[in-house]
C-alpha cells in the first residue's frame, strides 16, 4: 500500500506510473478507489427503431453510406442499418484514419443519445467501434473514469480489472468495520461495495448507480466520512494530551472594561464568554471557534478574553488576515485596555525597521501583554515571553500551518497557548460537523439591542442618476456613504483602475462633499488615516475596494453602494453590508447590477436581498457552490470529500460521527487501519 514500486504498479512504464500520480494514484489501492463518474449500459442491444428519443442506448447494425460533408461545417456523416431502420451517426471533430475506419460494410456498434434529426433518428458523436457478428456484449455496466491526458478509459480500466483480479486476497480489500456495526448501520461490505461499483450487474438499478445512492456508493460515502471524523477525533485528543497555562478568573481587568463600556453584553455574548473562561481556566490547550454575524459583539468577547490570560501574567495575540483589520483591531484594544494599565503593541510588514525592533523588543522581555498584528506575528524573530492565548480573526483565511505556527510560539515543550478562532463567516451545521469537527465552537446568535436589519436594495445600472442623488442627500443630511467597486477576474490592478476612475468620477458629480479613495495598495500609514478621517467625519463619502469588507466600524456610515453586485460572492456581499448600521441610524444596502445576469448571479442577488440572517445566508451560498469554495480549500489546507455530499448524505455524517466513537474507543486497531486506507499521508496535516 505505499510506494508505486512496491506493488503492481512496478510493472508499469515510468511515464504512464507519472501520469496516474496526476489522478492522484500512486498504488493499487489508490486505483480501486479511483471509482466511476457514471455508467454506460453495453449489456444490450435496441432495434434502431425502438430507441427511446433522447435516451441513450446502444445499437448495432452495418454501415451503408459515409460520407465527409462541408455545409455549415466539416462533420463526418455515415448511416447505420439494421433490421428495424436506418440510424444516422454525425461526428463534428473526427481523424482521416476514423473516415477509412467506417467503411461501407463495416459492422458496428453505437452507444449514444438518440434525437430525431432532419432525416430520421441520428446520434451525435457517439461511442463507436467495428464488431463482429459473434461479438458478445458486455456482461456488466461499463464504468467512465476520470482521466488525463495519456490514460485513455481503456488503460485505466484494464489496470483497475487486473487489480481487482487479485486483490481479494489483498491486506487493503479487508473489511474495517466490526460485524455489528456493518449490521447496526445496515453498510454493505467493503470488498463487495468496491466490486459492485467497478462492475456493476446489468440487472442493477442504474439510477441508484448515478446518483450515488446505490448501498454500495452509500458504503464508500460512509467510509470517507468515517475517516474524516476520526482523523478529526484524533487531532482533538491528541491536543488535549498537551498541556495549556491554567488562566484562572479573577475578573479585576474584566469588570473594570465592562464598567467603561457605553453598552452591556448580550445573553448570547455572556453565554459564549463563560464557555470560553471555563476553557481558559483548565490545563487542556483551548482550540474554540467563536462564531457570529456581523456587528453580533466577537470583539468585545475576545477582548474579555484577552483580560482574562493578562490577569495571570500571560500575553495574548491577536492575528488578522489584512493590514486594515489589524490596524482597527489595534485602535480598539488600545482605547479599551491603555486606560487599565495594559501595555498594547502593533506589529505589521510595512512598520519602519526602528518602530518593529522596538515592539519586539516589547514583546519578547513581557512588557506588552497584547500584541497584535497580521500574518507578521508568526515570523521567526517574534520571540514571545510568555504566551498564552492566541485570538485568530476571521480564522479561515489563514493556512493551516500559518495557524500552527503562531501557537508554536509556546516557550515549553508539550505546551501549547489556548487558541481563539473568530469567524464572522457563519459557518452551516454540517460544516461544522465535519471539517471543523475537532474544534470546540460557540455562537452568538443575537445581535445588540437597537440594531436594525440593513434594508437591501436591487437596483439596474440603468438607474445610477437615482442612487447618485440618494446618495447625495444621504451625505447632506450629515451621514456618511461607502462606495465599494468589485474584484474583477481576480485582477488587483484591473479593481484599482475601477476604483481610481470611480473615485474621478464622484469627484467631479459631488465637488461639494469631502471624497477620499481607499484600497488595498496604499502604503499602511495612509490607509489608517484615511480611516481615522472617515470615521471621524472628515470624510463624507468613501470609495474603497473590498479591503474594507471586514473589521471596519464606522457608526455614522448608513449607506452603501456596491457595484457590479451579481460578480460578489454571498458571504463578501454580506460581510460589505455589514459595515453600515451599526450606529442608531437604520442602513440602506444598494447592489448596483448590470445585466444580463447569469442564473447563479441572479440566485445570489436574490439571497442577499431576501435574508439577512447570515446562518442562513451561509447555509444556501453552501449549497450553491459546494464546500470546496466555500471553505477556501487552498487557504485552509483541509483534504476535501471526494464522495459524500454533505447535502445529500446528512444522515452518513451523522452515522460517521457516532461510529468514529465507538472505534476509537473499542477497536483503536481497526480505525488506524480506517485511517491509513482512507487519509494516509493526508493525516499528517493534523498534526501539532
């Protein structure tokens, strides 16, 4: 089960054993589970005439007439014959040798999508080849696989048959799961679930075959996520035999901020902040995903928190993933703890060489208790003296090792910080219980009294004159605006251009309000005074790219323009319109469109229009583009699901769930051999 040359695949030439590693096979195992994308149906034979229009189905007959024609365009055209008619077979994209191939004469078989054509029944590019009168036909459902250039469906399914030949006997085809459970959940077999699927009966139901919910797709789908939650089950235990700084309450600094505050907590945010005071209190490294929509109060219970750890003489960090967040984050902790006597630093990339030796020096000799920073904060010459919390904003921009390595700056062996994730990307339940299945997470899902939902609003380019007069008197009357412009075909430059070119434009229409431009290639220093001045009020109207998508709090901000809204995404365009009504003054979204709009652009328009709620949200962009992008796999780092469809297969991860318990805890040899089948090497990305 390891290396290419230690099995079957030593036979193999070099060059195709290269080109299978591209499918992601690299051993005999990783063959049989490279499994079908769907099923032809070669066990029959239609009369030509009784072919159900548009079905697929399979004929065979001898071709009478071919012929290349050049009409519209050049397509190779020939008849086929049997006893009941004569089909009609077309290829637009065809080679000279397949002209000779098709000769009057020649006996075929036809495996394609019947319509009726101009001249009869007729298919187009269909699955062709020359027969033999006693040619038999296929005894099972011919599987399609995923390929790549140079492994044609003949190669890979040939060395898959060759394996199955033998692998009977094979230590990677025995069953993992104990007897009982295979009963109590009602799974098929491992060996006969691989079987089935690589040779499908023809008798079997083919529906059940191509939409996966055949038992033996259930198995496989089953297996997948039993590996994902154990691998999980396994990273939380293995975190919990580390050990963590027992950050006791004593509430001194915690009471002392709560009585400057203008605002009490919520019941939601006091619920949150004892789960997560109760985490920090033990000697179990916390590793806690505090969830909330925007504007629900995370940073205050972070800040809390923070308190929390100072207390007991432990420093705290605080990583955001932009310059701008990290930077509002700063000015808000300095405001909240400089007047307790708690000593703050800032660390960023673009700080002038004497300004960060400075804050290092800080920091490694224990004298600023909160440091925070962007990705800058896990650099090897950040020398903590004491840490012991780490707070992780908006968490899922962050690769995993970039995570890893921050709480790595432990100063003991087997010691790890407590962790502190904060995501105001809501994350939908079965997300959470799968990929983030080895976190402990809380919510809070309640807003602040006296916030009002902002009003979303849909508007046609067309009707730009009305939201630039709206926007007008918005500013007039004292409030202030954001004008956001859109990443486009995830071009900076192409996005600054837009910004830049909005910014002229607005100058020249409003000449009579104060109008600044913000965006992500602004020096730091510039960026955080052009904020100071909006949230000031100096600034009435601010054009900015999506760099303000999260972290920015102006309470005076109640109205939005958006451009291109239909090329954002769900959760960008909630989180930009969660940036205003955050004061007492009820906020007004406008998405501005251009048509024509694609149907999932204008899916999308019609979420965010209708839901405010961002659980909600979240759950349908979910649906709508799949965990992969939703997730942000390259960022995160997580080994995604090939099978299951957390969807589809809720009650598969609910069965995984209790099923991945049960092993660890009776049989720990059966779900390491779960996990070596399933994740191999993969798992090491768990790992502290």
């Amino acid at each position: 089960m390891n290396a290419l040359k230690n099995d079957h695949f030593s036979s193999i030439n070099p060059q195709l054993q290269q080109k299978l590693v591209r499918l992601g096979i690299r051993n005999e195992l990783e063959l049989i589970l490279h499994l079908p994308i769907r099923y032809e149906d070669e066990t029959r034979l239609y009369p030509i005439r009784d072919i159900p229009d548009g079905k697929t189905g399979q004929v065979e007959g001898v071709i009478i007439h071919c012929e290349v024609i050049t009409r519209s365009r050049r397509q190779l055209v020939c008849q086929v014959k049997d006893a009941s008619g004569i089909l009609f077979i077309r290829f637009l994209h065809f080679y000279p040798s397949q002209v000779k191939t098709y000769s009057i004469g020649a006996r075929v078989r036809v495996l394609g999508e019947a319509r009726t054509g101009f001249f009869g029944a007729e298919m187009i590019h269909p699955k062709c080849r020359i027969v033999h009168e006693e040619s038999p036909l296929s005894d099972t459902l011919t599987p399609v696989y995923p390929i790549t250039a140079g492994v044609t469906q003949t190669t890979i399914s040939k060395l898959i048959q060759q394996v199955l030949s033998k692998g009977h006997s094979r230590e990677y085809m025995a069953e993992t799961l104990p007897e009982t459970l295979l009963k109590q959940y009602q799974l098929l077999g491992f060996r006969e679930s691989i079987s089935l699927l690589h040779q499908p009966p023809p008798d079997i139901a083919m529906g059940l075959l191509q939409s996966r919910t055949h038992p033996a797709w259930r198995r496989i789908k089953f297996d997948e996520l039993l590996a994902q939650q154990l691998s999980m089950r396994m990273h939380y235990r293995q975190r919990r035999s580390y050990r963590a700084p027992a950050l006791q309450e004593k509430n001194h600094l915690i009471h002392a901020l709560l009585a400057t505050l203008p605002f009490g907590l919520t019941v939601a945010q006091k619920k949150v902040l004892a789960e997560i005071k109760s985490d920090l209190s033990t000697t179990s490294p916390m590793q806690r995903l505090l969830q909330g929509d925007v504007g629900s109060g995370k940073t205050i219970v972070a800040a809390l928190a923070a308190l929390q750890a100072i207390e007991n003489d432990y420093q705290v960090a605080v990583m955001a993933p932009t310059e701008i967040l990290a930077e509002q984050h700063y000015q808000k902790f300095l405001s909240w703890f400089a007047p307790l006597g708690v000593t703050v630093a800032w660390l960023s990339g673009s700080q002038k060489k004497r300004q960060r030796d400075h804050e290092l020096t800080q920091i490694a000799a224990g004298h600023a208790m909160l440091v925070v920073g962007t990705h800058a904060l896990f650099q090897e010459q950040v020398q903590f003296f004491r840490l012991g919390l780490v707070i992780v904003d908006e968490q899922h921009r962050f690769g995993v090792h970039q995570r890893l390595a921050l709480r790595q700056k432990g100063s003991e062996p087997n010691w790890l910080p407590h962790q502190l994730m904060m995501s105001a990307t809501p994350i939908p339940r079965t997300l959470s219980m799968s990929y983030y299945a080895d976190l402990d997470v809380s919510v809070i899902d309640q807003l602040p009294p006296g916030r009002s939902p902002v009003v979303t609003k849909l508007i046609d380019e067309s009707r730009r004159s009305e939201v630039i007069a709206r926007v007008r008197e918005a500013c007039q009357t004292g409030k202030q605006a954001y004008w956001v412009c859109p990443l486009i075909e995830e071009s900076e430059a192409l996005q600054l251009k837009t910004a830049v070119e909005t910014y002229e434009l607005l100058s020249q229409t409003f000449p009579d309000l104060k109008i600044n431009l913000i965006h992500g290639r602004l020096h730091a220093q510039d960026k955080s005074a052009i904020m100071t001045a909006f949230s000031q009020g100096e600034v009435q109207l601010l054009v900015a790219t999506t760099v303000i998508e999260v972290g920015v709090d102006v309470p005076n901000a109640s109205l939005m323009v958006i451009e291109h809204a239909e090329r954002m995404g769900l959760s960008q365009l909630h989180q930009l319109r969660g940036r205003i009504g955050r004061g007492s003054e009820a906020g007004i979204c406008v998405l501005l469109y251009q048509k024509p709009l694609s149907q999932i652009a204008r899916e999308r328009l019609r979420i965010i229009f209708e839901h405010s709620d961002g659980f909600e949200i979240a759950r349908r962009d979910l649906k709508l583009r799949g965990p992969g992008e939703f997730l942000g796999t390259r960022q995160s780092g997580l080994p995604m699901l090939r099978f299951a469809d957390l969807q589809q297969d809720m009650d598969l991860l609910e069965a995984a769930r209790a099923v991945a318990e049960i092993l660890l805890r009776d049989y720990p040899e059966a779900a390491q051999q779960h996990l070596q089948r399933w994740l191999g090497e993969k798992n090491e990305y768990l790992r502290v």
